[in-house]
C-alpha cells in the first residue's frame, strides 16, 4: 500500500508512474467497456422483447435497488475484507450473469423476466463492485496523485461510454445481440484476472456492527459541512439527469433510429464526458472550485432540456456531448472535492454511500419511462433536468460552504 503520510503537501504528481495503478487501470479500461457494452445490448434486448418505455425504465431500476442495498453495506465491507477480493468476486460474477444472458439470446429461449432477473442479480454485483473500486484507488498512489489517479480513472470510464456504445452497436448490428453479452463477459473476466496482481490495501477491523459502522459514514457525511451537499447533489444529479439513458431505445426510435444510433448517443455523451473529465485534471480554479462545481452541473441540466425538444438526431448528438462536458467536469470535481477530505480508516464507508448516487441514476430510468409512457418522450425528459436545476440554484443561494469551496481544503475560511 502506498504510504502517503509524507505526501499531503507534495507536488501534483501522475498517477501513471505507479505501477499498481497502471495495472489497475488496464483491467478497468476493459472492465468498464464491459460494462457499457451489456448496458446497451440489454436495453436493446429488452425494447425487442417489449417495445414499452416502461419496461426500459422497469429493467433500470431493477439494477438499482439492489445496487443502491448493497453500495452502503459493501462500503463496509470494504472497509472490513481486503476490497480487491471484492472486486474480484464481483468481476467473475457479472462475467458469468452475462454469459447466461448470452446463451438464453443465441438459443431464442429468453424472456422478458431473464432479462429482469439478470438486471436484479447484476444490481448486487455492482453494488459491491463500486465501493470497492472507491476504497482501493486511493492506495494505489500516495495523496499527491490522487486527483491525477480520478481524473485518469474517469477519463476511462467516459472513453468507455465513446468505445463501447459505437463499436458494441456495430457489433450487435452485424452478429445479433448475443455477441454483444459474450464480448462484455469477456472484459469482466480480464478485470478478475488483474484483481490477483494488486496489493492488499489492508482493513480496518472492528468489533462493531455493521449497521454501526454504517452509522458512522452517514454521520460523518451529515455532519461534514462540504461533503454532505456535494453528496445530495450528487444523488440529485444522476436521479434528475440521467433518466433519459435508461430510455435510450425508446428516444432514438423517434428518429427512424436502432441498435447504430443507440450506440452514436452513448458515445455523444461519453465524448462530452471525457472532455469534461480532461478539462477538469488540468483545472486549477483555486478558491472558485464550488462555483465551478455548480455552473457544470447547471449547464448539464440546461442543456438537456434542450436535448428533450431537438427534431433531429445529429443536433440531439451535438447537444448531448455539450451537455456531458459539463456533467463530466462536474462528476470529477465533486469526486475530488470529497475523497482529499476523507480520513483513510473511513473511506470505504463513505465511498460506499457516496457510490448510490451512481445506482439512483438508473432509479431515473423507471420514473422516466414511466411519464414517457403516460405523457410522451418529450415531456418525459423534462421533468427531471428540471427540478435538478431548482436544485442547484438552492444550493447556490444556501449553502456558502459550497459556494466559496476551494480545491485546497487548507486554504478554506
């Protein structure tokens, strides 16, 4: 483990240079790939079986729930068991929910509820798998790398949303959707295989309950003057935001689109996101960083508003990579703003119920569907940027400590 007690004063080092994190990234490039690219062909598997926005929705949050049960508890875990053996066990097994999912879709045996089934199970999987990737990150650089360890870490995962969604969507075009889950199986595989070359990150055992140890992160985040709006945002910017991921499908339809299109939409946004991201490791806003926390994530909110409306698919492209710069420079900004004032021993508790904000955004899905199936796409879309953007204007009226952040927390009133 990286020992980064010498290291809170030192200069902004690459995260590149260690070699840990080097091989960790390499197994998440793949992983993550893997992950974009199963998201896509379930939702497109489901649209074939269905046609209803409800059930796009419905499948969205059938992952969320248990992933949203599972993120705080494997926080804890993480904290308690070695977090790159929970890493580990959740890659396998989402390789293997996949890899069913593949054979009930090349046999033409699959169902509506397989697809609900695997969504459920998989839920749990990525409830343990994202704490523990928040919890071993950290210790693989010392603190003097760790926002250029984020920033290249979320760069990954935006590349990932360009990569997969594009190629996945050629793919599935050209060899069926089966192809598509034995492919993403294949990458889950990969990030278990680099699981068993990381280093311990050693735990932080305790006699207490598990329900206390949860207590202690909820507390912590309640009581910390900074991380606890940056969490609520968090929580409102993916549950208000990103609803219309989960109906992806549905929304290309209306431009005569399919499983092609799908893709060119993830991939607009992963651009975006990736630009954010980039924009957001060479940053440097010094005592403007709240504010430049605030205006990302209301120009995200505006302009997906505009993305709701648009008539044509190459304007709903160009919007959504503008939209998801500014979600990207969000996303990492707050990202670090948390994790530099996080005292190592708690991180994973912490982590754990700051990573359900990444769940509740599929929540958004099933709320979206279903004003999409009541009141049309359209309006469907709305609602939630909506109320994301009275969100974050009361927090920029409210909350001073937000406002006035600063990205060196030493240099705060």
């Amino acid at each position: 483990m990286i020992d980064s007690s010498n290291s809170n004063h030192a200069s902004p080092q690459s995260a590149l240079i260690f070699g840990k994190f080097r091989l960790y990234l390499s197994g998440t490039a793949l992983a993550m790939n893997a992950l974009r690219l199963g998201a896509v062909a379930q939702g497109l598997l489901m649209w074939e079986l269905t046609g209803s926005t409800l059930s796009l929705g419905g499948v969205a949050a059938a992952t969320a729930i248990p992933m949203i049960l599972i993120n705080v508890s494997g926080g804890v875990l993480a904290d308690r068991y070695e977090a790159k053996y929970l890493l580990g066990g959740s890659s396998l097994i989402g390789a293997l929910l996949l890899a069913v999912l593949g054979v009930l879709t090349m046999t033409e045996t699959v169902e509506p509820w397989h697809v609900f089934a695997v969504a459920i199970f998989s839920g749990f999987v990525a409830g343990a798998d994202q704490p523990s990737r928040q919890a071993l990150l950290p210790s693989l650089v010392p603190q003097s790398a760790i926002k250029s360890a984020l920033t290249l870490n979320g760069s990954l995962l935006a590349s990932a949303s360009v990569v997969a969604p594009t190629l996945g969507g050629l793919l599935i075009a050209a060899t069926g959707l089966h192809i598509g889950f034995f492919v993403a199986a294949i990458g889950w595989v990969a990030m278990f295989v680099v699981t068993l070359f990381l280093p311990v990150r050693g735990t932080f055992s305790t006699t207490r309950s598990v329900i206390a140890d949860l207590g202690t992160g909820f507390s912590f985040i309640r009581s910390h003057q900074v991380i606890f709006p940056l969490t609520i945002l968090a929580f409102s910017n993916m549950l208000m935001g990103f609803g219309w991921i989960g109906i992806l499908p549905a929304y290309v339809e209306r431009f005569d689109g399919g499983a092609r299109e799908v893709g060119y939409m993830f991939s607009s946004a992963g651009v975006g996101a990736l630009l954010g991201i980039i924009v957001s490791g060479r940053l440097s806003p010094g005592r403007f960083q709240g504010r430049v926390i605030l205006g990302a994530a209301a120009g995200f909110s505006l302009i997906m508003l505009v993305v709701s409306n648009s008539e044509i698919l190459l304007i709903s492209m160009a919007l959504a990579t503008l939209a998801h710069f500014g979600n990207g420079l969000f996303n990492i900004s707050a990202l670090v703003a948390v994790q530099i004032r996080l005292p190592e021993e708690i991180r994973g508790r912490v982590m754990g119920v700051y990573a359900i904000s990444q769940s509740v955004g599929l929540l958004g899905g099933l709320w979206t569907g279903t004003l999409a199936d009541s009141l049309g796409i359209r309006t469907g879309m709305m609602v939630g940027p909506s109320i994301l953007l009275i969100m974050i204007l009361t927090i920029l009226v409210t909350q001073k400590s937000v406002r006035n952040l600063h990205e060196n927390p030493e240099q705060e009133g």
